[in-house]
C-alpha cells in the first residue's frame, strides 16, 4: 500500500528523471514517450494512494485536486507529443510529476 510520503516520493523522483532528460539538449521521440510513461505511472501510483487513504477516512481532497492538475499536465504532454514537439512534452511531462 502506498501512503502519502511515499506517493511524495513517486513524485519527486519522476520530476527528477524527466528534469534529467529534459536537460541533455535535443529530445527524441523516445525520451519523451519514456518521460510520458514515468508520469503515467506516477499519476496511477498517486490515485492508488489516494484512494487507499481515502478508504482509511483520511481527507484526501488537496492530495485529489493535486493529482487532477497533474493528469491535466499529463493530457498537454501526450498532446505535445501527438504533435511532434517533444521537449515540450517532456516539460509538461516533468510538471505532471511535480505535482
């Protein structure tokens, strides 16, 4: 079970791998499919410890709103991506995770 540190955890090491790639310069398609994927999997883990600590009472309203303004940072990196402008989707890749 995931609890709230080490959802903050999950967080902060996709933000640091996708800021990481974001610094080597020229990004490919790959890279940001690969930061894409971090993040996905970042805002899966989060709702997986959101739900978890909702179902012990915890009140997880700001954990839930942070996480939905990360899946909306996640939505304009797949769409940068669909448009071939990848630096910018590892961005927003990166700012997903940061949430």
């Amino acid at each position: 079970m995931l609890t709230v540190r080490r959802l903050l955890l999950v967080f902060a090491v996709a933000g640091l791998s996708l800021g990481l790639a974001a610094c080597e310069g020229v990004v490919s398609a790959e890279d940001a499919a690969a930061a894409i994927a971090a993040a996905e999997q970042a805002v899966a883990d989060g709702q997986a410890a959101i739900d978890a600590a909702a179902a012990q009472g915890v009140d997880v309203s700001e954990a839930q709103h942070k996480l939905d303004e990360a899946g909306e940072k996640l939505a304009e990196a797949q769409e940068f991506y669909a448009a071939g402008q990848y630096a910018d989707a590892v961005d927003k890749a990166a700012d997903a995770g940061d949430k």
